[in-house]
C-alpha cells in the first residue's frame, strides 16, 4: 500500500521538477537538477518494482523501501561556476 501511496508523489514530483526547469528555462545538464532528476527517477522505478515484486516476494518492500530512503539521504552535489 506504502508504493501505491508514494507513486503519484513520485510522478508529481517528476512533473513539477519540469515545470520549474522549464519556466526557469534552466537545462537539466546542470549540476543539481541532472542530480534531482537522476534521483527521482530511481525512487519512480524502486517503487513500481515495489508494486509488482512485493506480490511474489513480500520482504522485498522493506528492503525497496530502505533503499528508497538511503537514495533521498545522499545529498545533492552542488554547482561551482
């Protein structure tokens, strides 16, 4: 129930990370948005896998979710210009 709840944050998120680049007209090639972007795409796909793989293998949601938390842990780098 954890990933259903999570995964539109996760695809709202993704999509108001663009709305911002894009109003910003900033590239995502720059430092901490590739970063941003890099990370939300792997929360995005940790919890689909969550959705489909905890059905076969139960244990398999706490550890998605581990790493779902280690992975928002690591800060972003930051830009030097």
């Amino acid at each position: 129930m954890y990933a259903l709840i999570v995964l539109p944050f996760n695809i709202s998120f993704i999509i108001l990370n663009h709305a911002v680049q894009h109003a910003n007209q900033l590239s995502t090639k720059e430092g901490i948005s590739a970063d941003s972007e890099r990370r939300n795409q792997w929360s995005l796909i940790i919890n689909v896998l969550m959705i489909i793989i905890t059905f076969f293998f139960p244990p398999f949601a706490l550890l998605s979710m581990i790493l779902n938390v280690i992975i928002w842990l690591i800060p972003l780098r930051r830009v030097h210009r």
